[in-house]
C-alpha cells in the first residue's frame, strides 16, 4: 500500500504485484474489489474508490485515503468501546454488509484490521 495525492486530496494506492506481473487469480481479486468498491460508492461507510491503473504488468486501485484509527489499533492497546461506540459501530457495518449483499458481494476480509473509525 503506498501514499499519493489525486488532485490535492490524498489517497491509497494498493499494487498487485507490480513488478512480475499478475496471476490470473490476482488480477481477478483485484478486480473484484475495485468492482465492490464502485458499486458502493453511495454508502458512507465505505472508503471511495477513484480509479484503476493497469500500466505494463502492474494492476491497482487508487481509493480514499483513510486516516483514522484501525478497529485494531484500538483493540491491541487493550482499549474499550462504550456501549454507546460498540451500538455505532455495529450499526455502521450492519450498513456496509447490507449494502455489499445486495449487490451479490462478500466481503471476504472483514476483520479488526479493515474497519475504521
């Protein structure tokens, strides 16, 4: 995952094997996360996506750059959510999964790593 700007805002930029070329496999996820990421763009709690490169071998996503805390980071440092936090947060990806399912997507990742707050 790498840091960039896209028109004086920052973003992610996630690379597929960049270097030797993709696997059909790899190609094929990539892909179908970006197609995820598009098909929820209406829905504020997923991150945006704003665009696809495939130049020479190289395939990635280049999404909104999130800078808040990781579900995670918070957990690991043996932090507590209230019960106000944990209703949220719940709340919040009650809405993104519904969202995702009703366009026929799993999440596949869902973890403490992947929500943000």
């Amino acid at each position: 995952m790498f840091r960039g700007t896209l028109h004086g805002h920052p973003v992610a930029v996630k690379v597929i094997n960049g270097e030797v070329g993709l696997t059909t496999k790899q190609e094929r996820d990539l892909l179908q996360e970006a197609q995820a990421l598009m098909l929820m763009s209406y829905n504020t709690n997923c991150l945006r996506l704003h665009g696809i490169v495939n130049e020479q071998g190289m395939l990635a996503i280049v999404t909104e750059l999130a800078e808040t805390s990781m579900l995670k980071l918070l957990l690991e440092a043996g932090d507590e959510l209230t019960t106000q936090q944990r209703v949220s947060l719940g709340r919040q990806l009650a809405s993104a999964m519904l969202g995702l399912h009703s366009k026929n997507i799993v999440h596949r990742d869902l973890k403490p790593a992947n929500v943000l707050l």
